[in-house]
C-alpha cells in the first residue's frame, strides 16, 4: 500500500534519532493506531524495538510497514502478564513507551472494573517493568481530551486542575500518579503526554473512538454517520505524525516529572467536522442525531505553550491537510489493505544490540495474562 513508504519518508519531521545514539525501545500497544506509527518512528531512527500488544484492539496489519525490518521484536501478550513483564525486563530497554490503554470513555463507565483492570493495574505493570529493566525513562500517554474536564477557559494548560467525568479520565489520572511514585521512589525518568483528539491513517474505523475515521468511513460507504448529541460538542483534533514528533521528543532528557499538553489549540464542532468530511468526500452532510452520551465533555482545546517550550515541539499539520490524507488512505485501505504476515520473535539479550540478531519463533499466545 503507498501509505507504508508515505509515511516512513513524511514523519520524522525533526532530526532522526533524537538522543544521538541508537537505542533499545519498548512500545506497548504496538499494533494499535498510534503505537505502530511509533514503531515506524523509532525504527527510522535506527532504533531496536520490542512491540508489545494482546491485539484487543491493535491490528498486526499495522505493523506491515515494518513486518520485516529485523530490529522489530513483537510480543503477543497482554501487559499484565508474566510472559510482558520477563521480555521487557529481558530485552532491556533504555525507554519504554506506554500506550496501552482501553480507550473509550463510554464502555469505561459501563464496566468501570475492566477500565481500571486495564488501565491502572496495566499501567502499574509496566512501571514496574521498566523499573526492573533499568530503564532510564518512561514516556506515558495520557487524555488531554478527558483528564481536565469541563472547563471556562480555553485553551487548557497544565496548571489547570484536573477534574475526571469517566472512569476512562480517572485511570489516565491515576497512571499520571504512579509516575509520580517511581520517579521520587526510584529515580525513573518520566513524562505523560496528554493528547487531544488524535486522528490519521490506521484509526479503525469500526472502532469506539476516531470520530475522524468512523464519519468518513460511513460517508464513503453511503452510510449516515451518528453524531450524539447537538453536534455543537468541540474537540482539539491532532494528526498522528505530529503526536508521534512529540513522542519521539519525549523520549529524550527534557520533560522529566511533566505533564505536557499536545494539541493545537483550536476548537471543531463535532457538527462542522461532519460537515467538512461530507465536502471532502463529495456526500450530503446529513448525519443522524442520537441523544448524548455519558461522561462525554462539552468543550475540548489544548494549550502546547509547554510542548513547545520544553521540547520543541509544535503541531505542523492543520486539519483540511490532515483530514484529506486521512479520506486517501481511508479510500486506498478499502480498495487494496491486505493481512500482513509478522513473526512472532522472543526479545533478544541487550548484548545484541548493533550486531547480528535471529529472531526466535514462538507460537502465537492468547491475549490473556500468563
């Protein structure tokens, strides 16, 4: 598919490996939306990877780009189980990236138990992880677009309190706090990022969340998008390769301690993003209303003056540019995505790094904990 070598070439939009110096890298949630263009990421940067994901959520079809790049190791398992915690602290990582996460607000405050099984305990196992691999830091997403709650000011910066309306923002809270532990307890470099809206080539769209993708999957197939709610419900919408900049920015030794905001600052109706996509992809702009959902915010909007002052980072990408590669790769995915084959490698010894690897073969493994 064209999008694998488009976006290998387009992200990387600041100097390739930022640290100066290749590097072992943990990823969980590997094979999700923005896990996998972090893999992409870290590989470009000459990075060796261990991808960790129980494929809940995540497709191994996202990791095609880099299926045979010999740096790759994936692991099949979820993040509380033994099997996640003796690769990780095996394969050595000098960071680890935490993306793992059940996502959607809604199913959090129908089953908060699950939420917090997956979030907070999943969270606390991968810190834990990190802890006894030595790892020299840990770079944490968070939700920018649920942890602040309703708010009067916009954009929102970091000193704002945070102020939870789902299960969901309680668990990326409470993951924020248990950085907070390691570094004072044991020294662990730490940095949460929190997101807004992200969107982009790979969301799913037949997922619970990436508006983005599920209103321009339903138009291009003919289908009437639900908005719920008035429509008049704002979001901050950022495009994945910006997100996976400040990732990769993250993972260096500025930021240790924050919380940095990633956003753009600006506001887009869920009714006018309906609206704009419709234009887009050439289909009338009537999308069916449903009433609202619990523990849904009313107004989301960043601000990533801290972003920018501490690592660099600005968004680059505005959404027209953003929403038309989206719909491209959408229409490209439908007419040509095909399974990608991976192997399933052990974590290699830390010694390996830089000289010959073989990838070990191991059955696949369910995503339940070991």
């Amino acid at each position: 598919m064209p999008e694998a070598g488009d976006r290998r070439r387009r992200i990387g939009q600041f100097p390739a490996i930022v640290l100066g110096h290749p590097m072992r890298v943990a990823i969980t949630g590997a094979a999700g939306f923005i896990g996998s263009a972090l893999v992409d990421r870290m590989l470009c940067d000459c990075h060796q990877v261990l991808a960790v994901d129980n494929l809940s959520s995540g497709h191994v079809e996202n990791l095609r780009t880099s299926a045979n790049d010999s740096r790759l190791t994936f692991l099949e398992t979820d993040i509380v189980s033994k099997r996640a915690h003796r690769e990780i602290v095996s394969f050595r990582p000098e960071v680890c990236f935490h993306l793992a996460a059940h996502m959607d607000v809604r199913h959090s405050v129908v089953d908060p138990i699950k939420d917090a099984r997956t979030n907070v305990i999943g969270s606390l196992s991968v810190l834990e992880s990190a802890r006894l691999a030595a790892a020299r830091k840990i770079v944490f997403t968070s939700s920018g677009g649920t942890i602040y709650g309703n708010q009067d000011r916009f954009p929102i910066g970091e000193a704002t309190p945070v102020d939870p309306h789902s299960p969901y923002a309680a668990s990326k809270i409470s993951g924020e706090v248990y950085l907070t532990v390691f570094r004072h307890i044991y020294g662990l470099q730490t940095t949460a990022l929190a997101l807004g809206n992200v969107y982009g080539p790979r969301q799913d769209p037949h997922g619970e969340t990436g508006v983005i993708s599920i209103f321009a999957s339903a138009l291009l197939e003919g289908r009437s998008a639900a908005i719920f709610g008035t429509g008049d419900d704002t979001r901050d919408y950022v495009y994945i390769d910006d997100v996976v900049d400040a990732l990769a920015l993250a993972a260096g030794q500025t930021g240790n301690g924050l919380r940095l905001n990633i956003g753009t600052g600006r506001e887009t109706s869920v009714r006018m993003l309906h609206q704009i996509l419709a234009e887009v992809v050439e289909r009338p702009d009537t999308p069916t209303f449903l009433p609202p959902r619990p523990g849904e915010l009313h107004r989301v909007a960043l601000d990533s003056t801290a972003a920018a002052r501490v690592l660099g980072w600005r968004p680059r990408t505005d959404l027209p540019e953003g929403i038309a590669r989206t719909v491209a790769w959408l229409r490209n995915a439908t007419t040509h995505g095909q399974p990608a084959r991976i192997a399933r490698r052990v974590a290699v010894p830390a010694e390996t790094v830089g000289g010959t690897r073989s990838g070990v073969a191991s059955s696949p493994t369910s995503g339940t904990a070991q």
